[in-house]
C-alpha cells in the first residue's frame, strides 16, 4: 500500500507506505524529506541509522531526518512510512504549534524511539485510518486535510516523547530550553562550539544549560556539541568520497592536523583509522 500527495507548484511531497523498503524509489522523490518509521508488526525489526543498527520493537516509532542515513537492508518485515518534505509542512515555521524540534527532530544525535500502548496504540491506529482514507479523497481541500492530519501525528508523537523520554522533573519551560538547545545545536554546531554561544542564543547562563543537562541525561551541554561535531564527520566519512582535508575544512577546522587530533579524542580513532575499519567491516 503506497500513497503520494503532491503540489508541483509548491514542490511539496506527502507520503505514506506500510513497506517503506519496497516502496522508497516509487516515490516522485524522497530527497530532503522527514520520515516517521512505524513497526506495524508483532515481531522486532532491525533498521539501520549514520551505519549504527536500531532494534524496533513491534508498535514502536522512530523519526528520522534528511541529515541522516538510513538503510532497510536488514529489514526483513513490512515498515510503515509516513515522508514529507519541508514544503508540505515545515516543523521550523510551525514550531510554536507542535514544538517538536530538539524531541522528535533534529535533536543531535539521539534518536527519539516512542512506544505505543494500550489506548494510545488505538488512538494511533485511528488517525492511522483516517490518514489512508484521506488519500483517497482527491478534492480541492485535500492537501490541507492532509497537513492538519500530518501535525496531529507530530503532536501525538511529541506529547509520547516528553513523557517516555524526558525526566518528570523538569517543567515546560526546561523541556522547551533543551530541544530549542538541540535544535540549534544541530544548526549551527559548524561553527558555534562553546555552550556561552548557545546560551547568548537562549538567553540564558551557560551554568542554567549545564544544570539541565545534568537532569535531563547526564551529559553536558559541551558533550553533546562535541559529539554532534563527530558524527557528522563520521557520516562524510562512511557516506561520501571526501578525504580528511576536504571533511577538516567542511566542518570549520582550519588545520587538518588539528581535525585528527579532535576525532582521535572523541573516537579513539583518527580519521584514517576510522576509514580503514569501516573497509574491513564491509
């Protein structure tokens, strides 16, 4: 089952598959798109992100981005899909409304994994019907019926992930400064690397972030700056041709040398290194 709505005016995309591994090239296009997985089945399935392997569990849900690459070759089972790309519907302009960024999206480098149960599980499989049924409606309202269903998952999925994966103790306005922390990190994480930067950004101290990181999963502001920095080089390194003087410049080093130095530190690897064993894994 393969569904598309497009606007080639706006060159706006929506899709939604219950096999996203068959259907992917069927798609006009899957390029800058966001992806919510669905495992639909009663049995895990295995699915792969940035070349790190995931364990979906049966009525789980993980949402991906375009920053990321993800693979269904060892996906053995059907996996449900819903894409679209940022001119259908774009979660930066409609923050306010669904405040999703640094939870569900472009949190660094966590993946957001919900699980569905009990009540929450048929309310999901509801709007999961009314999803299906509305592309079938082919009408002049179509596209916005579609966008008001699209953010009604996101909110769903959102209020999920504050409650399975952000600590009781932290209040609305705390989870608003750590996604809106990720978030930027995940932008400007090129060229802003000291947490007085992004606290300036949030207009808050950097002793206000660090004391909620330190609630909200142990790692420091710093830390996860750092990290976000090595995963993408990790990714230019899996996923493209470019050699380390090209990635060292890409990711604002101005000294290859200094570049090394820094994904040694955060990987027990230097870069070379890093190469050479992902040639060996394969």
């Amino acid at each position: 089952m393969k569904y598309e709505y497009k606007d080639s005016k706006l060159g706006a995309i929506l899709g939604l598959t219950s096999d996203i591994k068959n259907d992917y090239q069927r798609f006009s296009s899957t390029l800058n798109t966001i992806k919510f997985l669905w495992n639909r089945n009663n049995e895990a399935l295995l699915i792969d992100v940035d070349n790190m392997e995931i364990r979906l569990l049966p009525n789980q849900i993980v949402t991906v981005t375009y920053l990321q690459k993800v693979s269904f070759s060892k996906t053995k089972l059907p996996l449900a899909s819903i894409l679209f790309n940022r001119e259908f519907y774009c979660i930066a302009d409609h923050d306010s409304e669904v405040s999703c960024n640094g939870i569900l999206f472009f949190g660094t480098q966590d993946l957001p994994i919900i699980s569905i149960e009990g009540d929450q599980l048929r309310k999901f499989n509801i709007w999961y019907d009314v999803f299906v049924d509305e592309f079938t409606t082919p009408d002049t309202i179509q596209g916005d019926m579609l966008q008001m269903l699209l953010k009604r998952l996101i909110i769903m999925s959102t209020r999920l992930a504050k409650e399975q994966l952000i600590v009781k103790t932290l209040d609305n306005d705390q989870i608003d400064t750590i996604r809106k922390f990720n978030f930027l990190v995940d932008i400007h994480y090129k060229t802003k690397r000291k947490v007085s930067d992004y606290a300036e950004m949030l207009f808050k101290s950097p002793k206000t972030l660090s004391n909620l990181f330190s609630i909200y999963n142990q790692k420091s502001p710093q830390q996860i700056i750092l990290q976000r920095l090595v995963l993408e080089a990790k990714r230019l390194i899996h996923f493209t041709d470019k050699q380390n003087q090209e990635i060292a410049y890409d990711l604002g080093f101005n000294d290859p040398a200094h570049f090394s130095r820094f994904f040694k530190k955060m990987t027990q690897m230097t870069p070379s290194e890093y190469r050479e064993n992902l040639t060996l894994t394969a």
